[in-house]
C-alpha cells in the first residue's frame, strides 16, 4: 500500500470542518474503510466520492450515521433490483424473436 493513494482523515476533518467521531461512526458501520499510515486514520482516494456523499448528508440534511447506513444500503438495493430487471428484460427478449 502506497501512501500516496490514500487521504489522511486530519486532512479531511479540516476541509469539510467536521468531526472525527463521524468517520470512527461511519467505519464502525462498515461505511468506510479507515487505514492507519504512519499512525495517522487514513481512507483510500477511491472511496472519497462516497465519503463525499456521505458528508453532504451528514451537513446538509443531519442524516446521522445511522441513517447514511440505511440510504446508502438501499441505494445498493435499488442498483442491484434495476440491474437484474435489465437482465431480465434482455432475457425475455430471446424468446420474443
């Protein structure tokens, strides 16, 4: 694992002027994977668009971490349910030729 690809959380707690219990609660919930570097909480950069996310509905909206959980969990569920329709449709359409 290379340093350069991941964010120290400092960094985001300063930019996003936030909390650092918010991301012990969103790793805690399996949310975000948190990774010590030099002994500095650390998040992969290819996880920050999720994380982004995350932080406008913790400040936007006060959606506690609780509640992200569940957005996010059906989310997934909505992309996995419209997924397996377009599978389907595309195996209806076999038989309808």
């Amino acid at each position: 694992m290379s340093p350069k690809n991941y964010i120290a959380l400092s960094t985001v707690c300063k930019h996003y002027e936030i909390e650092m219990t918010l991301f012990q609660q969103l790793n805690e919930t399996g949310l975000i994977e948190v990774i010590e570097i030099q002994e500095s909480p650390c998040i992969s950069e290819d996880k920050l668009k999720n994380l982004e996310k995350m932080l406008r509905l913790y400040q936007e909206l006060e959606i506690n971490a609780a509640g992200i959980e569940t957005i996010f969990h059906l989310v997934d569920r909505i992309q996995n349910l419209q997924q397996e329709t377009i599978d389907l449709k595309s195996r209806l359409r076999l038989y309808e030729e």
